[in-house]
C-alpha cells in the first residue's frame, strides 16, 4: 500500500490520456463510438470523478450532487444568452457558482455526518429542484427549461459580429461543440479533471481525507481541524459537478430542472459504487458500464426483444418478452436498480474489487502471497 | 523546584449519578514521568478524556503551560503540545503504518488545516525519513506498507505510541500502553520510555503493571473514586499503608 510516486503517476496520466483520446477508435466495433454517447462518457467521468473526491477519499455519501450539476447548467445557458456562444467563459462561470453554492451548503451539511450528512444533502438537492420549479421561474423558466432565444442580448459576440439567422450554436475559439471536436474538448477537459484528482489522491491532503474516512476522532486529536478539510473535499467535487453541468449546456444548450432531481444523484452514487469507490479508476469505469449500457437498453422496445428472440419456439419467446421487456425502454431504471443491489450485495467494492479478486486468484496459483503482501494488494 | 506543565485543579465530572472525578487535583511537573494507578473505574481515562477536551467537566479548570484548556477543541489542545495514546488504540486502520505515522507528522509541522492539494505524499521524503526511523525503533518496520488494520493488538498500540512521538509533544498521554502486549514487548515498550524519558518530554502514564510502573515513574499517584489519594515518589507510595489498603490490597510490590 505505497502512494505512487510522480514516475508512476506520469505513467498512469499517459495510458489514461491515450485510451480516452482514442475512445472514437476502440469503441467503433461496440457500436458507441457516436459523438453524442462519446460526450456523455466524457462529461458523466467528470462528474464520477470529482464525485469520487468527495465520497472515495472522505466517505462522506451525498445525495445532492445533481444540485450542483443543474446551477452549472443553468449558469452556462445564462452565459451564452447574456454573453456569448464560446464556452470558455460559460465553463468558468458554472465552476465558480456551483464551487460558491458547493461553498454555502456544504458548511450547513457538513455539521453532521453518516446518515444525517446525506439527508441534509438530499433535501438541499430536492429544495434547489423545487425552487427551479416555483420562485426561480424567472431565471429557470420553469418547467420548459431555459432556452437560447434568437433575439438574447450575447455581449461579448455582438461586439464582433451581427445576430445572424437561427440560433447560434456554442463554439470553443471556431471549435464546434457538436460532434468529434465536441468530443475532443470534452475528453481534454476530463483528462484534466482525471489529473487533479490523481494529484489530490496522492498528496498529503489526499492522504488526510482518507484518514478521515478511516478515523476521524483520530484525526481530531491529532491535531487536525477536520471541518475546513472536508468543506474543501465538498467545494472541489461541487465544482467537477458544475464543470459537467455546463458541458453538458455546452453540447446541448439547454438547461432544465430535472437535472437536479434525486435520481440524477443517485446516478453518480451508483457510478462511483459500481466502478469502486475511492479508486482513481472506478468511477470512470462505473460511467463507460452504466452510460453504455443505459444507451442499449433504452433504445429496446419489445419489437426489438421479439427479434432478439426470433431463434426460440414462439412460445418461450413470448415469455421472454414479458419477462425481459419490464427492464428496457423506459424501464432501465429497473434494471439499473438491479443491477446496483447485486453490486452492494456481492460485490461492495465494485468492478476494481472484483478486479483485484481475479488478479490475486491468478497470482495465486503461482505463489501463495504472504499475509503482508494481501494486505498490500487490497490498497489504491 | 520544577515548573508545573499541567496543572487538574478541583475538577468533577458526573455522569447521571455516578461522580466518575471527584475534587480532583493534580500538578504535573516539567520533564518528569508521572503514573497514575488505581482500581478499575477509578476515572483515570476519565481524568485523561477532560485533558484532551473529549469531555467537558462539569466544573475545574485543566491549565497547561499557563493556559485554560477547557472550552478548547480537542485539536487545539493537540496543537498546544498534548497527544495521548487510548486505552483502546485509536489508529488509522485503512492507512498503512507509514501512512499512519507520516500523517500525525503532518499535523505538528503544518497545523490543524494546510491545503497542500499538489505536493506528492512520495516527495515528502523528510517526514518519510522520520516517520521511519520512528517505526524502526518502535519495531515496526518492515511492515510499514501493510495495513494498519492488520496488525495485531499490540501492534496496534506500538503504532499509536509512534504516532504520538513523531509529534513530539510538551505532554505525552500514555493509557495503559502495554495493556495487551506480551512481556517481551512489555519490555521493549518500557526502553523506549525510559529512552524519550531523557528527552525530557512529560508523561502522564496509566498502568496497572506494577513492574512497569516502577521502572519508569519518577512521581507516582493513586487515584481512587475519582480523586487523589496518595501521591508521591515510588518509595513512598510503596511504605504507604493507606495505598496499601485502599488500592493494593496488601498485595507484594
Ligand atoms: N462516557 C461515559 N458515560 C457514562 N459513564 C462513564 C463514561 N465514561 C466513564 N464512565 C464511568 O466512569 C467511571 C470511571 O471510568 P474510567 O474509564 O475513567 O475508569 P478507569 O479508571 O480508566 O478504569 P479502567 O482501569 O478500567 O480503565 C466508570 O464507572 C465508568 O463506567
Ligand atoms: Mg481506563
């Protein structure tokens, strides 16, 4: 259970690096490597990973995330209503407010921890969702969703350009956001989001968050004022939160508030547990399962189930259909709900654990480990 | 005549009914090893919990170094130069041991919050180094990358006791540090008291090994329903028939 050293580190930064970049390659033959699905993977692991900030590293579990992910959103349409389409200074904005509200709630539900830290969370989430609904109309629009309008007032870009026809779409410096280069801008924004909290999980103050989690009476009476450190955790991750929130207005420049809805925080939980929680990994593994998977099955309707089954006799197709097709279309959230008991249940450190599982069964059939070296294995 | 470091003066605490302290008073003198014995439930951990600002007494003051400790949070009163090893040790079990030690470091060199987000914990190779040498004469290295959690009991509380030197306190805190260990450790764990017993850093240490308790105290005093019955250098506690009575049952010392 060493902390990598930088060498080490630099190493992993690369292969990361390198298998995102060419996600559009490797994930042709899965049949996802569309730009749309690319930026969800893309914009999904930033959330999971700086999620993972606060709950791998602290254990701290919130259930509010999506709160930050909507002001992120919605700050970002603001910024390209009011001042322009690039998305620089919309991505800037959506970190700073949603750092700043991240700043405000997390000193309120920081207060407590375990169960009571998560349901102060969840009822802040619900409260921004239901404020976005009823007072905040004005700036939310409301059940519509905020929308570009040809005629908003865009500052910045008036002072170069004149209005044109049709609404404009959002642009890094002549770089669309749709499609590949949408993507590519994405993919270097995860990497990166990936590279400080790789940087984060292996400094001192990393190391001091995991002895939180591990003991936080220790920490207290070994001097540390754990407060500060657990708002930081809280801030750093509501600002990956709202750094997703606005990528995802930058490539589709609609914000709504159903974005801050409980399931939608409860998607980033269920990312994190799947991959592994407070590994630098999981997460990002969590998002490429669950988002995947969310794009197949959703797109099945009991047709498609009918074809898949053609090769059976017609009876047990029919029977097949009614017993799979409660889990598909709409019903993916069944199955994503399955999927995360069995996950808890068998399976609590998910897809790293069972990583690590397999690696040791094979390892062991060359050698049997010594007791130090399972403990060492079960590390990072 | 020494400097009073920590001075208990006439503090109680109750819990419901129970008068866990009692019109304590206590000094503790600079640079000296001071034990503290008595029965089971005495409020010797109970004295040592108000100390460290874990619980409030219900009156008293706790003054170290010239300063009132009550009302201070308990890392406050860590920064101020007091660690203590619990009765049950109190570690990092998901850390490794070096993680352990290096983190305790941390605290004294860089205060109650630092936000270092970039350094790399591999870089710190002086804490690393100290850390080391610390767990190499608790003799723990070796396993200084396994599990913290893994260790056994006694390890468990070697490790606290070299979380707790790393930081080099004013005023070291000892409940019951060989409780648990077998007596060849005993017996190492005693050397490295007397060892930093040089460095003139103050103990306070609960015991209830007799053996241990008159190898290494220089003050001894007994504490019994939750207030100080005897107090005094080993020899005289050892001659005094009211110890002998109320807390050593006449047993040989
Ligand atoms: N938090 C608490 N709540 C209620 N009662 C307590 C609490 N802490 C201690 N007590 C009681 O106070 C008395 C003193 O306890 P304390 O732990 O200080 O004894 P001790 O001298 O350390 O004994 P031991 O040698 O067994 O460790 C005991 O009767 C104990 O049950
Ligand atoms: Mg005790």
């Amino acid at each position: 259970m060493k902390t990598p050293t930088i060498k080490q580190d630099m190493v992993v930064m690369l292969i990361f690096s390198a298998v995102i970049l060419t996600m559009p390659v490797w994930l042709e033959p899965l049949g996802a490597s569309y730009p749309d699905l690319l930026q969800k993977f893309a914009i999904f692991g930033i959330f999971a990973v700086g999620y993972n900030i606060l709950f791998g590293l602290t254990g701290y579990l919130s259930f509010g995330h999506a709160a930050f992910l909507g002001i992120g959103s919605y700050t970002a349409v603001w910024s390209f209503k009011l001042l322009t389409m690039n998305i620089l200074p919309a991505l800037v904005f959506s970190v700073l407010l949603s750092g700043l509200f991240a700043l405000l709630i997390g000193f309120i539900t920081l207060r407590r921890s375990g169960i009571y830290f998560s349901i102060l969370t969840l009822a802040f989430a619900q409260m921004s969702y239901n404020l976005a609904y009823s007072v905040l109309t004005p700036i939310t629009n409301g059940e519509t969703g905020l929308q570009l309008a040809r005629d908003d007032a865009r500052i910045l870009d008036r002072l170069f350009s004149e209005a044109g026809e049709g609404l404009p779409s959002t642009d890094f410096f002549g770089f669309s956001m749709s499609g590949y280069s949408g993507f590519y801008i994405c993919a270097v924004l995860l990497i990166i989001a990936f590279f400080i909290s790789q940087r984060i999980f292996h400094s001192p103050f990393g190391t001091k968050l995991r002895a939180i989690k591990s003991n936080q009476t220790r920490m207290k009476y070994t001097g540390y004022n754990t407060k500060p450190y657990l708002l930081t955790a809280f801030v750093i991750s509501g600002m990956y939160a709202g750094l997703a929130g606005g990528l995802m207005a930058a490539t589709d420049p609609l914000a709504g508030a159903e974005r801050m809805q409980w399931t939608a925080s409860g998607e980033v939980v269920l990312m994190t547990i799947l991959g592994g929680v407070g590994t630098l990994i999981g997460p990002m593994l969590g998002v490429g399962i669950i988002k995947y998977f969310e794009n197949i099955f959703s797109a099945l309707n009991e047709q498609a189930l009918h074809q898949a089954y053609a090769f059976m006799p017609d009876w047990l197709a029919t029977v097949m259909v009614t017993l799979t097709s409660p889990f598909v279309g709409e019903g993916w959230h069944l199955t994503l709900g399955a999927l995360f008991v069995l996950i808890v249940i068998f399976l609590p450190g998910g897809i790293m654990e069972g990583m690590n599982l397999i690696k040791k069964r094979f390892s062991k059939k060359e050698a049997e480990p010594s007791p130090t070296e399972k403990a060492t294995e079960t590390g990072q | 005549m020494n400097n009073t470091i920590l001075e208990i003066d006439n503090v109680q605490k109750s819990f419901g009914g129970l008068k866990a302290l009692h019109d304590l008073n206590l000094k503790i003198e600079e640079g000296k090893v001071h034990a503290i014995i008595g029965p089971n439930g005495a409020g010797k951990s109970t004295m040592l919990n108000v100390c460290i600002g874990q619980l409030a007494p219900d009156s008293g003051t706790v003054t170290f170094n010239g300063e009132n400790m009550i009302g201070k949070a308990p890392h406050e009163i860590n920064q101020a130069g007091i660690s203590r090893v619990f009765q049950t040790p109190e570690i990092f079990p998901d850390l490794s041991l070096l993680q352990n030690v290096m983190i305790t470091a941390f605290a004294t060199r860089e205060g109650a919050f630092k936000m270092n987000l970039f350094r790399s914990l591999s870089n710190e190779t002086e804490i690393e180094d100290e850390a080391c040498q610390i767990l190499t004469e608790i003799g723990l290295m070796g396993k200084q990358h396994s599990h913290a959690g893994s260790l056994s009991r006694g390890d468990k509380r070697r490790l606290e006791l070299a979380m707790c030197l790393v930081q080099h306190p004013k005023l070291l805190l000892l409940d019951e540090p060989t409780a648990g260990m077998a007596r060849h450790d005993t017996n190492k764990t005693i050397d490295l008291l007397m060892k930093i017993k040089e460095g003139g850093m103050t103990k306070i240490i609960i015991e209830h090994d007799m053996h241990v308790v008159f190898s290494v105290a220089d003050h001894i005093s007994v504490l019994a329903q939750g207030t100080i019955i005897a107090s005094g250098t080993p020899d005289e506690i050892k001659g005094s028939p009211k110890v002998q009575e109320a807390y050593l049952g006449g047993a040989h010392l």
